[in-house]
C-alpha cells in the first residue's frame, strides 16, 4: 500500500477483523502504548469491533498528560519573568498548573509564544540577545532528538541565552514498571511505532522475554492498529511472547542512528516523576554535564518547586489502564476539555479527551459530588 487513506480501507479492515475474531478463544486486554493510538481507536470505533473478551487498555504515551505537574509549574514560574521569552509547542499552553496556565501568563504580559520547532526558539534567542530565551522540552522518546540537536547548535554557535526546560521520558522504563505493578492486567503490547522510528526494536526483547509478554510494535492508522491487534490475539492464542515489527513501512530494527548518537550525546539517563504515575527509575533524560549550562531548571533556580497533584484527578489510573476515563467521576462534569482538571483531559492525545470528543454521547458521565445521574457501565 502506498497512500494514507489505503491504511482506512473497510474491506482490508474487515478481514483482519475476521482473523482476529476467528482466532480469539480467550479473554485478552492488551496496551496501546501512545496516545495517538488511543485517539485513533476511539476516533474509528475499533474497540468495538473487536471480539467481546479483547479489552484495549490506555497506556501512559501521551507526552502533555504525563509532564509532573510541578514542572509546569516549573514552566510557569520562568515564563512569568520580564526578561525570558518562553516558547513551547501549542498543546502545553492550556495545560493547568496548580493555579494557572501558561495562556493566563500571556494574558497577564509574560512572552509566551507557540513555535513549530525547537529551532525557531534558537533562532529567537539569536535575533534577541538581550532575552533569555526558553524552550519547553517535554515527550518521548520521538521529540528528544531535536530538542538535543538543538542544544547542541547552540552550543556549537555558542548561543547563550537559550536553555531547556526538560521533562524527556523514555517508554521501556514505563513497560517495566506496568509490568511490575500489583494491578497489572496487560498481556500484551502495542509498542508506539514512531518512538521504535528512532530508538529500533532492541530495548524491547529482554522485556517480553522477561514477563513474557507479546510487543507489538504498531502504527497509527485503523489498518495498523488492527494488524498490531491481530499478531498480538496469535501471540497469545499461541502462547508465544515476541516483539513483531507490524510498522515495517517505518520502522527500522536499528532505529535511527543518527538520532540515537545525539540523544547519548546531549542528554543522560535519569530517574523520573511521570504525572499521576510518580517516580519510575531510569524512565528520563536530563542534559548531560557537557551541556548542563543550558538546563533552564538551573539557570532559573525553580528545581525547588514542589507541587502535589489534584486529589479530584484520577488520570494517574488512566495511564495505568486501571480505569476507563469515564469511571473518574469528574468526567464530563467538572472536567471537561475547556475546564480540564488533569493532563489527559487537556491533551489532544490524551484518553480523557478522546473519551470526551468521541464517546461522551454513548458513554454518560458519572455524577459529580453533589449531583445524581444515571450512570451506564460500559466496558
Ligand atoms: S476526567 Fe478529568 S479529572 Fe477525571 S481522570 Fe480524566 S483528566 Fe482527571
């Protein structure tokens, strides 16, 4: 297949739908790892096409839901200073910190500005040498790359008035610590393709060997998703615990290495706080000692900031896949996408959110403290 709507086609989806039903004999859930996964199920309906038993669980791959609350926080501080220009893609400036967002520090005249590239907040530090300017650096395993190849230019050019704000995450880390989870039901994994895109497949066998556990590296579009479902539904029926590649068209098993040389290069691994989630050893990058000068948490002295999470917000299970977004009893109510409670309501990646825009009709919320409404259990 060659164009992208190939990948939406109703007669290929019908047959490995086909498959998957005419295969499955067990009850299985399985991860979606990323997001956009999520968004793309829930957007077509996947999951209910699939075989009763067949349970798809929201993983945690949605980079705004999982950044600390303190960090922005951490964010909001630096952005409100008179003398930085504070740049970050546009899905992190609705997300709330504990009092405001960064859409109220532009509002209130802090220099926040949506950019398209950490680039083009290298090139504002350069025209405004007399601003220290900020980049928002958060996500996977897909986004560190530029955000490293950009410290790197600047210290190559010897820009010094840039520095990122860092929160890097890193996926395999993530798998473990789902795994190792007392609540843990997931029995297979439907790997984020575009974070296997840079880092290849390697960091995924010792996984699956070691908690037996299928690793479907899988793609974004219907057709990627039902395929990534079928090899995991043979996986289990077989009792086999592999890591396919069903991504071929983009995936390589050795990643990019150009990439990979960068990120070892600029960033170091560290223990990080993933929102709702808390602390999972080694799941993280900060700047390595070569480029710690340009670490904005330093420069701007915010690495005191602390910040607890909301007591309401229950997207700490929905990254963990231990509850629907709507069994949070803020959904719909006092949470929803324009007075978002947590990350995953805010994010257009997050499973709250794609809860809301697709399914709020079929799925009513449950009753907010002091309301009474009828509640449906769906699945
Ligand atoms: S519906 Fe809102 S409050 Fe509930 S878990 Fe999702 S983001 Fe948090």
């Amino acid at each position: 297949m060659k164009y992208l709507d190939e990948f939406q086609d109703p007669e290929l989806a019908k047959r490995l739908l086909d498959d998957i039903h005419a295969t499955a004999t067990h009850p299985w859930a399985m991860m979606e790892v990323c997001g956009g996964q999520t968004h793309s199920i829930i957007r077509h309906g996947l999951d209910q096409l699939l075989p009763d038993g067949i349970e798809l669980i929201h993983g945690p791959g949605c980079p705004v839901c999982v950044t600390p609350l303190e960090v922005i926080d951490k964010a909001l501080e630096i952005a409100s200073r008179p003398d930085v220009v504070f740049c970050s893609f546009g899905d992190m400036l609705r997300v709330p910190g504990s009092e405001k967002d960064l859409f109220r520090v532009k509002s209130a005249g802090g220099d926040v500005r949506v950019v398209y590239s950490p680039l083009d907040a290298l090139q504002l530090a350069r025209t405004n040498p007399d601003k220290q300017v900020v980049f928002f650096g958060i996500g996977f395993e897909t986004t560190a790359p530029p955000n490293a190849m950009t410290v790197y230019q600047a210290k190559k050019l010897g820009i010094d008035n840039f520095t990122l704000l860092v929160s890097h995450v890193r996926v395999p880390p993530a798998i473990e610590a789902i795994m190792t989870s007392p609540d843990c039901r997931v029995q297979a994994f439907l790997a984020a393709g575009h974070v296997c895109t840079v880092m290849g497949t390697a960091e995924y066998p010792p996984l699956a060997e070691r908690f037996h556990v299928p690793i479907v590296v899988t793609g974004f579009e219907p057709l990627d998703i039902l395929e990534g479902i079928r090899r995991a539904v043979h996986q289990l029926e077989d009792g086999r615990a592999e890591v396919e590649n069903a991504y071929r068209r983009v995936v390589l098993p050795e990643g990019n290495p150009v990439a990979i040389r960068m990120l070892e290069d600029v960033f170091e691994v560290v223990d990080r706080s993933w929102r709702g989630i808390g602390m999972i050893p080694q799941s993280g990058w900060r700047l390595s000692d070569a480029y710690r000068e340009y670490d904005a948490e330093r420069r701007f002295e915010v690495g005191d900031i602390h910040t607890q999470e909301s007591t309401v917000c229950r997207s700490g299970e929905v990254l963990q896949g231990l509850i629907k977004p709507h069994e949070c009893s803020a959904f719909g109510t006092l949470c929803t996408p324009r007075n978002p409670l947590g990350a995953t309501m805010v994010s257009s990646e997050g499973a709250c959110a794609a809860y809301y825009l697709y399914r709020r009709m079929q799925v009513p919320a449950q009753p907010g403290p002091g309301e009474t409404r009828e509640v449906t259990s769906v699945g």
